[in-house]
C-alpha cells in the first residue's frame, strides 16, 4: 500500500530523474506554446486566458510559475514558486515541500491542499472547496472568499488579517500559535489544545468585559464578541459541545488569548491631542552654534 508520505518521495525522485535529462531552462507560455508535464529547477511557465492546464503536472523547486487566467484540471502538484491572480483550478492543486504559492485571483472549485513545510500568501481569490493544511504550513491570509471549510492541522500555523470565511475555520493542534486580527467569521473551532491569539478590542464575554487568556475547556457556555484590528466584529459560541449544525462555532480544548488594541477613536483622540504637545515642543528647541 502506497502511504500519502510514499507517494511524495515517489514524486520527488522522479522530477528528479526528469531534471538530470533537461539541457537547459525553459521557458513557456501558455496557449502560445504546449503546456508541458513537468518543470524543473530554472524553468517559468505562464498560463494566460485561453490557455489549460490537463493531466499531470508537476513544478521542481527552482521553477516559477504564473497564471492569470485559463484553466487547471487534472493532478497539479507544486514544490516551486507559484504566482495566481486569475484562471479556475478543477482540480485540487497541491502545494509541497517548501513551496511558496501566492493568491491574489482565481477560483478554486475544490479548495486546496498544502503540507511539508509549505508556505502560502493570500490576498484574493475564491476558494470554493475545503482548504486542507498540514505538516508546518505557514498560511498568511489578508483577503479572498472561502466558502468551504479550512482545517489547519499538525503544526501548521495561520495568520489571518482579512479575508471572508463562509463555512469553517478549524484550528488543531497543540504546538503553535495562530493569530487573527482581521477577517470576517462564519464559525470558528478549536480543537485538541490549538491556541489562538486574537488582536481586537472591546472584548466581552455576555455583555461583560473579559481580558487575558480564555480557556476553551473551561467555559461551556457563552458568547465573546469584540471588535478585530481590521474593524471586522466577531460573535463566538463558547460551546464546547460540537453538535455539527452548520455554523455552529465549537470550543473543545485550547485557548484563546485576547490581545489587545487601541480602538480606532482612541488612536485618533491619542493623535490629535499628542501632535500639538509635540509642535510646541518643537518650537521650544533652540539651536546653539
């Protein structure tokens, strides 16, 4: 039986047979040239409107890729750099192996999966089906659409900014901290020790002021709101009783550290009574020669 671990050695050793056999870095443009099956180590290929990307394809470390536009069906497997502001991925592409992968467009009709060490900026685009995480992926989120479920699983962590999460937001794992500070909530689950550091203000828990760290295990009831440092507002359930109803935000074990921030009227307060302080002060400086 082949393991999902396997069969990722089995990948990497043969873009590595390909790689002793290719002369000398190429370079492809999609429609205009044949999309091939394979990059390797100094090769770019860019995927524009009118272009597709079908059967097996596969990036080495080394290699960038780029699209803008056009379609990706079929296994796609990423273990270079990769660049997407535009096209639809069918298939579900996969990202390995300390690849960085980039989002700020297209659509991505079945989600994505990352892993080994993967590392993964998104700053747009749509992502329709389930997001998978796992093994030390480093996710970055500011913007984009998720409208299936995100799992960020085994050591991987996440720093959310921005973006709209329409299904879940699950964060497992007791070895790293994830942060949020933006973004607009659906339902968020912690499970199995994950902890979580929320930058916002005006923290309450039931209508009453909360501060410092929440433990996730310990409460069985009631609901935390506030406000994120992107101005986004959050209205979690803290039940720790996950009955599976859609949208149901569910708190087994970890914990929740809330961070907090100058809210934006009392930055502004905060400036405009500093600035003045500071011009006089100014004024005051003698310069001797």
């Amino acid at each position: 039986m082949i393991t999902k671990s396997s069969f990722k050695l089995i990948i990497a050793a043969a873009i590595s047979i390909t790689l002793t056999h290719h002369a000398s870095a190429a370079d492809y443009v999609i429609p205009s040239d044949t999309a091939p099956t394979i990059l390797v180590a100094g090769d770019t290929l860019t995927l524009n409107a009118g272009g597709a990307i079908s059967g097996g394809f596969y990036t080495h470390d080394g290699s960038i890729t780029t699209i803008t536009g056009g379609s990706v069906s079929g296994t796609f497997v990423n273990y270079g750099e990769m660049n997407i502001s535009g096209g639809t991925f069918v298939a579900i592409p996969e990202l390995y192996l300390d690849s960085n992968t980039n989002i700020s467009g297209g659509t991505f009709d079945a989600g994505f999966l990352a892993g080994n060490n993967a590392d993964v900026q998104i700053t747009g685009g749509t992502i329709l089906g389930i997001v998978g995480l796992d093994d030390n992926v480093s996710l970055d989120v500011s913007g984009g659409v998720f409208s299936g479920q995100v799992n960020i699983n085994h050591a991987s962590t996440a720093n959310i900014s921005g973006g709209t999460f329409n299904s879940y937001v699950i964060f497992d794992g007791a070895i790293v901290t994830h942060t949020i500070s933006g973004g607009n909530f659906n339902a968020v689950g912690i499970i199995n020790g994950a902890t979580i550091d929320v930058h916002g203000s005006n923290f309450k828990i039931d209508g009453l002021d909360v501060a410092g760290s929440i433990d996730a295990a310990a409460i069985t009831s009631g609901i935390l709101t506030g406000t994120l440092a992107d101005g986004n507002t959050i209205e979690w359930e803290l039940d720790n009783d996950f009955n599976g109803v859609p949208g149901e935000d569910y708190f087994l074990t970890g914990t929740i550290n809330l961070v907090p921030i100058p809210e934006p009227t009392t930055a502004l307060l905060f400036s405009l009574t500093t600035l003045p302080l500071l011009s006089q002060r100014a004024k005051k400086i003698k310069i001797s020669i």
